[in-house]
C-alpha cells in the first residue's frame, strides 16, 4: 500500500493566511490503487500458474480430477481479480485472491505428490515441502471461506477481527497436526473444522445482511444467490450417488458446488449488475426449494424400499423424479388456466367469489375516478355472484344516494335518522328480513328476491351501503358470499373516507388559495389607499393652509411698508393677519382631525364618535355606552368604518334619511352598526364593487374582522361589524 498527500494537506498545524494559526490541518488523503492493484496482479498471476501447472504435474493421476481443481482456481482467480480492479478500495477483492492461492498451493502440492507416488522426478526438497503445505493450506482453506463470509460485501469485518485470528490460529495448528501424522492424511479434523467455521461465517454474514440497506444488501443477496444454488447442486449430486452410486468423489462435488461464490463475487463487484439481483434470487429460491423437495421425497422413497435400487428401478425413480421437476416448472404457468377451467364448471359463467376483492386494490391503484371504480366494482360483483342486480349507495350525514347500479336505473336518495344510522353502522351483511324491517324502500319492486345488503362504514360512520339482489328462487347466499361482502365494503368504506379527505383537503386548499389572492389584493389596496392619502395630504396642504400662509407673508410685508406711512392702514392689514392666522390654525387642526382624530386618542370611541356625529351630513344617533378603551388598531378600525359608512350614507341615502350609530362588546367581540333610513341599494349587485365597502373589509380583516352589508331598495342601508378582542 502507498500513501500519498494530496494538495494543500499536512500532519501538523498551519498558521498561513488561509488556515489561521493553531488549526489542525485535514487528514491525509490515502490511495490504495496502485498497491492494490499490483497486489491482486501478482496473487491472480500466482493463482493461474498454480491451476496451470497442477494437471501437468498430476497428468499421471486423475487428469478430469486436476482439470477440475485447476478451473476452479483459476475462476476465483479472475473473480478476486475482477473484484479488485471494479473496487479498488475494498478488501473482499483481496481476501478471494489469498483464498484462491491457499487453493492454488494446496492443489500443487497435491500434484507433486501424486507425481512422486507415480515416479515422477520430483527433488527431495520440493517433496518435503509438498508434504508440509498440502494439510497447512487444506486445514486453512475453512478459516479462509469464513474470513470471506464474515467480510461480506466489502471486506470490512472489524467486530469479527477475534474470531478470524482465533481461526487461522486453529486451522495452522490442525494443518500442522495432520502433517504430523504422516503418511496418514485424516480429513475428519477439515470436515470438523469447515462445518465450525462455516457455521461462524454464515451466522456473521446474516446478522449483517438484517442490517444492510440498498446497494450493500444487494450485494450480499448475490452470495445468497451463490449458496442456493450451491446447495441445490449438492442435493442434485447426493440424489444421483444414492440412485446410480456417482459420483463417487465427494470433495470434487463440494469443489465445484462452490463455484457460485465466485460469479457471486464478480457479479457484486459491478456495480451495474449488482442492483439485478432480486429478481433472480426468487425464482432462484423457488426452483431450489422445489428441487429439493422434489429429491428429499424420492430419497425417502429410496430409504422405505430398505435396499439399493436395481437398474429397472433406478431408471423407473430417475424419470418419475423428471416428471415431478418438469410438473413443478410448468405448474406455475398451468394454475392460472387450470382455475379459469375450474371456475366455468363449478360457477358456470360466474368468476370465484374472491375475484372482485384481488382486483379492487389494483384498480384503486390505477387512479381511476371513484364513480368509474364503483361502476366497475358493481359490474364485477354482478358478474362474480351471479346477481340479477348490484347497487352501491353514496353519501353521508344519513344521506345516501344511489350512485351505481348495474342494470341502470334512475338514481334514488334515502334518509337515515341517528338511531338507523348507528343500527346500520353495526349490522354487518344482512339479509332480506333485516332489510324489511330498518331499510325497507331497498325492497320496493323486489320483496320475492334474495337480497343482501352490506353497509359501507369507517370510524362507525356510514358511508354508503353494498346492494345484491339474486332472482326469487335462486340460490341463497353462502358464508363465503357473505365474507366476501363483508371484505369489499370494508376496502370500499375506506376508499369513500379516502375520497372525503381528499375533498376536504382540495376545499382546504381552495379556501387558502382564495385568501392569499385576497390578502395579496389587500396588501396592493392598503399600499395605494396609503399612497392616495399621501396625496390627498399633500393637496389639502398646498391647497389650503399653504395659501393662507403665503397670503400672510404678502399681507405681513405690505403692512412693514404702510407702519411708517399709513399707520391706519397698517392696523387694518394688521387685524387682516390675525383673521387669516386664526383661519389657517383652524384648517390645520381639521386636516389633522381627518389623518387621525385626537379625541380618539384621548377620549376613546365613544366621545371620537359622538364629535364625528355633529359633523355629518345626516342627523345621527349614537350609542356607544359602556364601552372600554381597546388597542389603538380596534378603536381606529371601528372610528373610521362608522366614518365611512355616515360619509356613504351622506352621499347616497336621500334627503330626509336619519343615520343610527350602534357600538357595543360581548365576552369575546366588539360589535359596531350603522344603519340609515335612507333610499338603500342592492347590496348583491354593487356590493363586490363598493370602493367603501372594500376599505372597510381590508381595514376589519386586517385584525380579523368581518363586515357584512344589508340594503335593498326603500329600506335603507346597514353595515355590521364584528372585531375579534382576542386575537
């Protein structure tokens, strides 16, 4: 492994401009590749020499044997070597590559000592090396296949770091015992020691597969993959040892039963084909399963016969065992033709009862509308129990309405009071007695019909209600019909409530879209009435008090030239300027007034009103007794509506009308009216266009409020509103 530094990182502290003093600087950046790579080269080449070299030296011996071993090596050879290259920086790569030498050696050693026992020329020295490594390599080729499982997907087994040391620690000492007993090679202590680590390794790798997620667990589900089909060809070759005694080497089957593990590995490695893995597995899982099963059966046949099967015999149970796996394949595809087949003769036209309940989650997924799927629901029931009629009634409140019936008929409402509706809520299917008595008009037209009506509820509110009718005289509904019923208007209750909080939340989200155009529209109002009276401020101030002003300057001059001359004339200019002071101050006080009246601010509603009342253009009444100071917003959202509504009033009620002020509180609102008896309007025609009314609506809706205006023609005019004092 090489370390490098990236740019720009250090192991100390730096104090330059960009870091300051005294910051540790990042962490180097370590890259594996190139070690890595040149290590998995060197252990693949190693590897492939080894497999190469092993049937030339064993060419005395079993040459399909040694051929066997050498492909097998050079497989995980190409599979550690994959892996490596596709993850460069992971160990699970690495880790099938040392396994793969230990079997590389192991097979070598192997082959020297079978070419010696047949006289090969083989050096003294390689023999005894042969002798030492071959039971070494062996005994830790079990620890090596747990190491590889507890690592899995990626190599990291930190937590199981004990186990796997403890176990090369074991497996060494087993290699070296069984050296020790030489000539003698006693296998018992390997098939020992696999079954142990084995067991450790898959136990490991389960308990991480539980807690794996995404990629990492569809890796994982490839060596799940691997093992399936690694013990399916176990079974398979334990099946053809006990009925035609082959093959005879167990350790070449277990050989190449392992063979998965390694396209296991390469196919975890890439990470395009490591996420098409589900798929695979299950059918994977299933035709294993079914093998299995079908070979366990046959097996026990072979142990109840109490001998070995004779020639006749094992070619009687070899194709009888080819026509249950051959059955178990086709079975899958021939189910769905054989029920069809079975639903004509028993139901004659009619489908299985259970027909409309595996459909109705489908069709509810497809987003279909809800009277499209009622209608298509009643269709299939119909079509499903053989019914002369299907309905299903809508609606609640204890209105139900009859959306879909199949036939057609014309749509019918019912009314349901509170007790029927809690009756009906607990029922459950009912038949025709029940229906006589609580809903009878269910029977109108068909009292001589078989009827079973299934109420549709959720949270014990009824939501609709299951209608099948059968002709008179036909067959009567059965416990599976009723079951059935009962399922559907459970899914269909639900799917009712469903369709009710979709609406409420649609009339929800209306009901927010349509204030905030309101508020929005309010906000651009406020802004330009503020502007507006900014102008109207600005004119009343050149128009009027700016005037008298600059008169006063023009008469103060004139009268500075006339003191000397005209003493008399002067005086008059003089008693001139006071009047005109007098005045300006008087315009100046009703144009604050108008911005915002101090009586408002010092006396509060009532007395701000009652000033406001002298100066109308009707004759008012007020009453505004008992009334308490509020927040300056309230107090001012009420002044200047019933302000409004007298300046309205003075413009459009007639002459002769009279205006009425009425300002009052409760517990929770403050309440204000002005009514006139003067000509009045339709309210519905002009009322959305009222400039006024929309002031007042923006002013009391800004805390709140609400205004309402009544008025028709002859009978006068009145503005209610109503202030939240909590809010």
């Amino acid at each position: 492994m090489s370390v490098q530094v990236a740019p720009g990182t250090g192991t100390g502290t730096s104090a330059g401009p960009d870091t300051g003093a005294g910051r540790v600087a990042p962490e180097p950046v370590i890259q594996h590749r190139p070690a890595t790579s040149f290590t998995a080269a060197l252990v693949a080449l190693c590897a492939l020499g080894a497999a190469a070299y092993a049937p030339i030296l064993g060419r005395q011996g079993n040459l399909a044997t040694e051929a066997v071993r050498a492909g097998l090596i050079g497989a995980f050879a190409l599979a550690g070597a994959f892996a490596v290259v596709r993850r460069p920086f992971e160990r699970q790569g690495l880790l099938a590559l040392c396994g793969t030498a230990l079997g590389a050696f192991a097979a070598l050693s192997a082959a020297v000592l079978q070419a010696h026992v047949h006289g090969g020329g083989v050096s003294s020295t390689a023999l005894s090396m042969a002798r030492f490594v071959e039971p070494v390599t062996v005994a830790l080729l079990p620890v090596a296949v747990m190491h590889l499982l507890l690592g899995l997907p990626d190599g990291s087994c930190r937590l199981s770091r004990a186990a796997i040391i403890g176990g090369y620690v074991v497996g060494a000492a087993v290699g070296v015992g069984i050296w020790s007993r030489r000539p003698d090679l006693p296998l018992w202590p390997v098939a020992i020691e696999a079954v142990v680590f084995g067991a450790i390794g898959l136990v490991g790798s389960q308990r991480r597969y539980v807690r794996s997620r995404g990629v990492e667990r569809q890796r994982m589900q490839w060596f799940g993959w691997a093992m399936a089909v690694g013990a399916e060809m176990l079974v398979v070759a334990l099946a053809l040892r006990v009925l035609w005694g082959w093959p005879t080497r167990t350790w070449l089957v277990v050989m190449v039963s392992s063979l998965p593990l390694a396209v296991a590995l390469a196919m975890g490695s890439s990470r395009r084909l490591a996420g098409r893995i589900d798929r695979i597995l299950a059918h994977t899982v299933s035709l294993a399963g079914l093998t299995g099963i079908v070979v366990i059966v046959y097996l026990v046949i072979v142990v109840g016969l109490g001998h070995t099967p004779t020639h006749d015999q094992r070619s009687l149970l070899a194709l009888s065992m080819a026509a249950a796996a051959i059955a178990a394949l086709v079975y899958g595809p021939a189910r769905q033709r054989l029920t069809q087949y079975a639903n004509r003769i028993v139901y004659g036209e009619r489908e299985a009862p259970d027909t409309v309940l595996r459909t109705f989650g489908s069709r509810l997924s497809r987003a279909i509308p809800m009277d499209e799927l009622l209608l298509q629901v009643a269709e299939s029931l119909r079509k499903t129990l053989g019914l002369a009629a299907a309905e299903v009634w809508t609606g609640s409140g204890g209105h139900l309405e009859r959306t879909v019936s199949v036939p057609d008929v014309p749509v019918e409402r019912l009314m349901l009071n509170d007790e029927e509706q809690t009756v009906v809520a607990r029922a459950g299917v009912t038949g025709t007695a029940w229906v006589e008595i609580w809903l009878p008009r269910l029977l109108e037209g068909r009292e001589d019909s078989v009827v079973r009506v299934a109420p549709t509820t959720h949270s014990g509110q009824v939501l609709g209600l299951i209608v099948a009718v059968r002709p008179p005289n036909s067959d009567q509904f059965t416990a599976d019909d009723d079951t059935m019923l009962t399922e559907l208007a459970r899914q269909v209750g639900l799917a009712l409530h469903n369709v009710e909080l979709d609406s409420a939340l649609q009339e929800s989200l209306d009901e927010v879209r349509r204030q905030a155009d309101e508020l929005r529209a309010s906000r651009a109002r406020i802004v330009a009435a503020s502007d507006a009276a900014r102008r109207q401020i600005e004119r009343n101030l050149h128009d009027g008090a700016q005037q008298h002003l600059v008169a006063l300057a023009v008469n103060v001059r004139l009268a500075r030239q006339l003191a000397e001359r005209d003493p008399e004339a002067s005086g008059k200019i003089l008693d001139q300027l006071g009047e005109g002071i007098q005045e300006a101050v008087q315009e100046l006080r009703a144009l604050a007034h108008g911005i915002y009246p101090p009586l408002l601010i010092d006396r509060g509603i009532a007395e701000a009103l009652r000033s406001a009342a002298g100066r109308a253009a009707l004759p008012t009444e007020v009453d505004a007794e008992g009334l308490e100071r509020y927040s300056p917003e309230r107090e001012s959202a009420v002044y200047f509506c019933c302000l409004e509504a007298l300046q309205n009033a003075g413009k459009h009620a007639g002459e002769g009308a009279a205006a009425f002020v009425r300002v009052w509180q409760d517990d929770t609102h403050l309440h204000f009216e002005v009514r006139d008896t003067g000509a009045g309007f339709d309210s519905k025609g002009t009322l959305a266009s009222g400039a006024g009314f929309v002031n007042m609506s923006d002013r009391v809706g800004a805390i709140g409020g609400t205004v309402s205006v009544t008025s028709a023609p002859g009978e006068g005019t009145t503005i209610e509103g109503h202030i939240p004092l909590n809010s």
